[in-house]
C-alpha cells in the first residue's frame, strides 16, 4: 500500500502539473497573438508607406521642420501671445461647454443602458443583449463620423458635436458602468422590491449609493477624453477652439504664432481639468483624510 502511494501521483503533484501544461497553452497563445499583431502592425506599415504620396523614410529627416517653423514664429512674436489667450478664450469656454454638456448627457445616456444590460438588474431580462449591442454601436462608431453626418443635417456649431461626443459617451461609459454593476450586492434592491418599490425606485435607492462614486470617477475621467474630442471635432466645422485652431494652421505662416497660442491654451487647460478630476476622483475613490 506504501509502494502505491508512494509511486502515484499526489493531488498536489495533478494540480501542479495541471497548472504548468495551462501556463505554456497560455504562453504559446500570448506568442501567437503577439505574432500575428506584429504582422499586421508591418503589412499595415508597408501598404500605407506604398501609397503615400512619398516614403516614409523619405521624409524622415524633414520632421523636425514644420515645428521648428511654427516655434521660431512663436519665438519671434512671444510678447503677443497673452493677447492671443486671452482673445480665443470664448472659444475655450465653447470647447469646455461642448465636453461638459456631452459628458453629462452620456452620462445620464451610459447609466441607464448599463443597468438595462445588466443580468439581475434589468426591467426586461430578455432585452439585455439588445441594450448591450445598443452601446456597442454607440461607442464602435468614432465621434467625428457621427459629428460629420449631424453636420450635413444640422448645419455647422457646437450642437453636432455635443450630440456626436454624448453619443459615443453613453457608449463608453455604459459598458464601463455595467461591469461596476456587476458587483453591486442585489439585497437592498430585493429588500426594495418585497415593500413593492418600482424598478425606478430600487435603482435609485438600491444601486446608485453603492456604485456613485464608481460612477462619477469614470465620468470625470470622461470629461477629460471629452474636451480633447470637442477640440477635434471643431477641424470638421462643429465650433469651439479647435475651428480656430484650423483656421490659424490653414492660414500658414503669419498666423503660427496664433496657432502656438491655442496649443498653449489648450495644454494648460487640459492639464487644470486632469489635476482637478485626479484630485476628485482621489476623494471619492479613498475619501477625505482627516
């Protein structure tokens, strides 16, 4: 009976042999996934160097030259920047306006497909693939796509990007907000639903309280991602600093030192709102430190 035991193998020894064959099938895949990504990265590399106007490796040495031209003009006309803040302000405030707004209604948009798309949470069970497909869409589709066509039906300004930036916000932070549902204990919301309370109601009181600072986290993290897309947005004609920003690049030299002004309106603001949103998003996550 000793001999038996002693040759067979142990439970331990199954488990530990178990894991190593699982560790190198998860290494042999990690490889070939790797593999393929790098022969995509160099045929996709070699097809758009093919096509371009002029190689790649043509033109390399000249990559310094646009911005050395742009900073020397910058240089050159230094003390008239402030005054060129200062005037593509309301424009900024536009830029600003345009990602609060988006954020918000993506928001709002996110919060309730997320909690539609998620099993023990939803109003109708059957629907959840339909209302994860839903924010598939949204967020699959890139926001100046969605700007674009609003822009051949809205005409021009600030409303088309709002709407294309919420769009792809609700998106986004519904599949993000869906997987913090998963994690929400369902007792309150079983505890709401014995003393009759609507499906309204038991989200309201049973599952935002838990997941809120989950929420408001992302949706600041959001925010950030949102003025950088509304700057964007504002080349295809949709408003904000980033139409002057075209605008000062498409008049070439003579108007660099204005386009140097909105990059630097631009970095700076978009700095403020990072340290700020990382500052809120430290409270919510460990709280206030006494």
């Amino acid at each position: 009976m000793a001999e038996t035991t002693a040759g067979a193998p142990t439970g331990l020894d199954r488990i530990q042999a178990d894991y190593m064959a699982m560790a190198q099938k998860r290494r042999l895949y990690s490889f070939v996934m790797l593999a393929v990504f790098v022969a995509l990265m160099v045929a996709g590399f070699r097809t758009a160097d093919a096509r371009n106007a002029g190689g790649f490796f043509d033109g390399l040495h000249r990559i310094f030259d646009y911005p050395s031209e742009v900073l020397g003009e910058a240089i050159q006309n230094a003390a008239a920047l402030p005054g060129f803040m200062l005037e593509y302000l309301p424009s900024l405030v536009e830029t600003l306006n345009i990602a609060a707004a988006s954020t918000l209604i993506g928001l709002l948009g996110g919060t309730l497909l997320s909690l539609l798309a998620t099993r023990g949470l939803s109003l109708w069970p059957g629907l959840i693939p339909l209302f994860r497909r839903i924010m598939d869409v949204c967020r699959a589709i890139p926001e100046i796509v969605i700007a674009l066509v609003l822009i051949f039906v809205m005409g021009g300004g600030p409303v088309p990007a709002m709407i294309a930036i919420a769009i792809h916000t609700a998106g986004a932070l519904g599949k993000l907000y869906s997987e913090v549902n998963e994690n929400v204990s369902l007792k309150p919301v079983e505890g709401l639903a014995s003393v009759g309370a609507t499906w309204a109601q038991r989200m309201y009181l049973g599952v935002i309280p838990q997941v809120g600072p989950n929420y408001v986290s992302y949706a600041l993290l959001r925010f950030e991602i949102n003025i950088r897309a509304s700057a964007i947005l504002g080349f295809v004609g949709a408003g904000g600093i980033g139409y002057e920003l075209k605008n000062a690049i498409a008049w070439g030299q003579g108007r660099y030192d204005r386009a140097t002004a909105i990059f630097i309106l631009l970095i700076l603001t978009i700095f403020v709102v990072d340290q700020l949103s990382s500052l809120l998003r430290d409270r919510l996550t460990h709280g206030t430190k006494s």
